[in-house]
C-alpha cells in the first residue's frame, strides 16, 4: 500500500511539472500562431522589401535553375514587441486563473475533509 502511495505522490509530481510546463508556453503559443496568420502583416508592401521570385523577373529564367532565394530576411522589432506585451501579461493572467483555481479546489476538498471526519465522528 506504501509503494502504491508512493507511486501516485511521482506521479502527482510529474503533473505539476508538465502543468507549469504547459502554463510558461501556451499563452506564447497562442500569440505567436495568431501572429503567423495573415490577420496581421508587419513586412511593408513596397517594391524594394518584397523578394522577387523567378516568375516576376522580366528576364527569363532557364526552368532547369532552382528558384532564387529571398534577397534579405525582414525582421520587425513592432513585432516582436507586440510579442511580449501580448505574451507576458496573457501568461500572467493564465497563471492567476490557475492559481485561483487550485484554491477553489483545495477549499473545497477541506470542506469536504471536514464534513467527513463529522460524519465518521458520530
């Protein structure tokens, strides 16, 4: 019975680890899939930003050569800040939810505890 108590108490444990695993990336998860769509666009829309494929050249490309790579990476610090200030604050929120949650749970389990020992009192 020991060993069984000691078993489930390991297990316990490697829930909470993957839980506050899962708490510190999902909301990052989240922000970052959204801002891979399409809803939001931060490259510019000129001419000199947009890499030209092979099909837009006006020479022609022989259809034996492998089409060009972009010509310069864009990175966007608007981006990546909105990131972070999306990011942080929703894991915080999620942390806080989890917390009050555990709470609400542990209340009710020593109410429960309670109204046990006075049922098995009497």
């Amino acid at each position: 019975m020991w060993d069984q108590q000691h078993k489930t108490g390991l297990d316990a444990v490697a829930m909470k680890i993957i839980t506050v695993i899962t708490l510190f990336y999902l909301p990052a998860t989240f922000v970052s899939t959204f801002f891979s769509t399409d809803v939001l666009k931060y490259q510019p829309e000129d001419a000199e930003s947009v890499a030209v494929s092979s099909t837009t050249t006006s020479t022609p490309v022989p259809s034996s050569l492998p089409p060009s790579p972009p010509s310069k990476e864009q990175y966007s610090p608007l981006a990546l800040e909105r990131f972070f200030t999306l990011s942080i604050p929703l894991m915080a929120v999620t942390f806080a939810c989890a917390v009050a949650w555990y709470a609400w749970e542990k209340r009710n389990m020593n109410k429960r505890r309670e109204k046990d020992k006075m049922m098995w009192a009497v």
